[in-house]
C-alpha cells in the first residue's frame, strides 16, 4: 500500500518494477520492467489566464461588452481594472477561477476613441466611433405641382460625419454623400407631380430630415399625360403651344401607345435620353440606374455638359478603366461594335476604324459619340436598352431584375414598343401617376 505525503510537501516521485516471466524455469525469456512518475500537486501548476474576446468596435452610444476569463485550473487568482476613463468594469471584478467581467463604456461626444482593460493580465480593448450633429435647413419646402431645383443647407458638426442622402423617388439630390464634417450647400430636384392628389416627400441625411410639399396638378388628365411624356422621354415639361397641340390630339384620337412611340423614336429623345443610357450599356457594360441616368440626362438638358464632354467623362472613369484596362484601338473598336450596336464587326470595319484612331483622324471619345448618334443605334430596340427606357421614362423606377428578364425576353421574341408600352400604360402603377 502507498500513502501519500502531507499537503506541502513538493514533487512526489513514484518508482515502479515489474517482472515480465515465461514460466519456463530458467531466466532466458523474463524481463525487469522499471519506471518512475513525478507527481506535481496541481497547486504548484502555473495559472494561466485566456479572454473570450480581445477586442470589440462600437458606435457612439453608451453599450457594455461581456467579457469571459477561463483560468487554466481552480484557484488561479485574477483581477481586473480599467486603463481609461470612459470604461469601467462592473459585478466581479477579481476571482479565484474561470468567470466574466462587464465592461461598461459611456457615450461618446466627441472624437473616435479607443480604451482599454486588463483582466487577469491579459488586455481587452473597446474602439468606439465618435458623433457627428446633422442640421438640414430649411426644414420644409413647399412647390408647385411643376417641381423645380431648390437648395438646402446642410451642416455637420463633429468628427464622424459619413453621410448618405436618402431621396424618394420623386427626388433627386446633389451631391448625394460624403464623410466629412462642415457646411454644404445642398441641392434637390423635385420632379413634377402628374397626378391631381398634393404628395409630401421626405428628404433624410441620416437624421436630419427635411418635408417636401407638392401641390396636385390641376390639369385634365390629357394634359397631365402629355406632360408626363414630355418628361419621361425628353427630360422637361412642354411648352404651353406643345401641351395644347398634343392636347388636341389625344382628343382627335391619337392613341397614349401611339404618343409614346412616337416620343420613343424622336431626334430629341435619341440625343438625350436614349444617348445617356447607350451610355451606360455601351461604354460601362451595365444598365443605368434611374437616379443616375435622370441626373445626366439633366445636366445635358440644362448645358451644364455637353454630349462629347459626357461621353469623356465616361472613358474616364474609373469604373471604365477597372474594366477594360489599356484597350488597345482594335478592341475598343470591337468594344463599341459589341455593347454599343449589339453586332459583331467586319475585319474590315475594326481595321478601318481603328486606322482612324491610330492616324489621328478622330479620337476614341468622338468615335463613341458618333456610334450613340449613329441610326444604327437610335433605330434599334435593343431589349436591354429599351428595357431600362420603358420602366425609366413611364414609371420613372428602376425595373426590378425579374421585371427586366421579362420585358427583355418579350422584346427578344417579337414584343413591340407599342406593345410594351401598352402593358404599362395598362398597370395601376402608371394610373397611380395620373390618378
């Protein structure tokens, strides 16, 4: 038997022997086997200590974090205190074996900090955002049923001021974020009201809200309609001649699907709208978004830029430039025959082409100003294009990626812009616009 040694008394070594025999009689076979195990008390072990979690990010608002300690054994002695102002450590803030601490953090008014504690030696850190103060003034705009361009103040006062402006449909604001604090003058354009009902619009930057007030129309339902198209298609309100004689039209009985189409095919549609979005597809490779194209498509209207200046812009970007690198002539050659014209280009149309560009004799920004412009461009109905114009143009909405499938594939199989036209013209949504 084997007793063992009072408590405090250190290492223990036990010695083993055993004797492996054959029975034989003889030595030849057998063997000693011997051995010896130190035992350690588990009160002579180290204590070591480990954190559920070393660090958490927070907003500016007051929160706390629990945190869990796990010791390597029982009775390893821990503590815990703060090392900055705004944490404190809440319930048990020391023990004798595995547990948790809260950690307790203020609200932050000022800069973005970061702070830490120590539990049981090992360090847990708080990073907590700082605040940023939104102010938009005025607070309320009243309009006409017309709408127009109105200017707002907006101040942010602090040290975290990433900002993103949250517009209706029906509005469209400039510019639309950022991430510094100061004073910005702010600009919204409110789009005309079809319909005959006022609508209240709200504008939010985080937030700091701002109401719009916007009368109801007080036109016949044609002369609603005819401004509705003039809008949708060539980005402006008619002129008081332009809505009587459309007017009379439609009493005359001229069709809403035969206005349409014929806005559809217009020069002037073709040199803004249709351009803007060719645009998009032509030179980006995507649809454009509504919010997007109505601005360029505005900024156009309004000669803040000019048709060749936007098309610069576009091979410019940076989103252009991520997407096709350094093109050589011949491939952005094929580039514009492909996205711009929907085709595949002869041998000798990329070698003609890019000859041109290599010669000097016109400039790649010329040369996709000429293929937007081209009949070959207006003239077709490309299903991804008219797609996007469609929803754009009568429901002033990005089509949904279902709503866009379908239309595409309606168009690829012989649907019409008429026909097309027709079904939206047909939805409650599009008499909600005129209702």
């Amino acid at each position: 038997e084997w007793t063992a040694p009072a408590a405090g008394a250190g290492n223990v070594q036990v010695f083993v022997a055993g004797n492996a025999a054959n029975g034989d009689g003889g030595t030849s076979g057998d063997r000693i086997y011997t051995a010896n195990i130190t035992l350690t008390p588990q009160a002579s072990l180290p204590c070591t200590f480990s954190l559920s979690s070393s660090s958490i990010s927070s907003s500016a608002a007051a929160g706390n974090a629990v945190v869990l300690i796990q010791a390597s054994r029982a009775g390893c002695a821990w503590s815990g205190w703060s090392n900055s102002s705004f944490l404190t450590l809440m319930g048990a803030t020391a023990g004798s074996s595995s547990g948790s601490v809260t950690v307790n953090y203020s609200a932050n008014t000022g800069a973005g900090r970061t702070g830490t504690v120590t539990i049981g030696g090992q360090t847990f850190t708080v990073t907590q955002s700082g605040t940023c103060d939104f102010s938009l003034r005025p607070g309320t705009i009243s309009t006409s049923a017309t709408g127009g361009v109105y200017n707002a103040t907006l101040t942010l006062m602090g040290t975290q001021c990433r900002w993103v402006v949250q517009q209706p449909p029906s509005v469209t604001a400039n510019p639309g974020e950022g991430n510094t604090a100061g004073i910005f003058n702010q600009s919204f354009t409110v789009y005309p009201n079809f319909s005959t009902q006022a609508r209240s619009l709200s504008v939010y930057v985080e937030n700091a809200a701002m109401t719009i007030s916007q009368s109801g129309n007080p036109l016949t339902s044609n002369e609603r309609f005819v401004q509705l198209v003039y809008f949708a298609f060539l980005g402006r309100l008619p002129a008081a001649a332009e809505l009587a004689s459309q007017s009379a039209s439609l009493i005359a009985g001229t069709s809403r699907d035969d206005m349409i189409v014929t806005f559809f095919a217009s020069d002037e549609f073709n040199a803004k709208g249709r351009f803007v979005a060719g645009l998009y597809v032509g030179l980006l490779n995507r649809d454009a978004e509504f919010n997007g194209w109505i601005f360029q498509r505005g900024a156009l209207q309004n000669g803040v830029v000019t048709l060749s200046g936007l098309v610069t812009n576009f091979i410019n970007s940076l989103e252009f430039q991520l997407q096709n690198g350094a093109l050589r002539n011949e491939d952005y050659v094929r580039l514009l025959y492909r996205q711009v014209l929907l085709r595949e280009p002869t041998a000798s149309e990329v070698s003609g082409q890019a000859a041109a560009l290599s010669i000097g004799v016109t400039t790649r920004t010329n040369m996709a100003y000429g293929f937007l412009a081209s009949s070959e461009f207006q003239g077709g109905t490309g299903p991804r294009l008219t797609a996007f114009l469609l929803y754009a143009g009568l429901l002033q909405r990005d089509a949904t990626t279902a709503e866009r499938s379908i239309l595409m594939a309606q168009i690829q199989f012989g649907t019409t812009v008429r026909a097309a036209a027709l079904n939206i013209l047909n939805s409650n949504e599009f008499g909600d616009f005129l209702k």
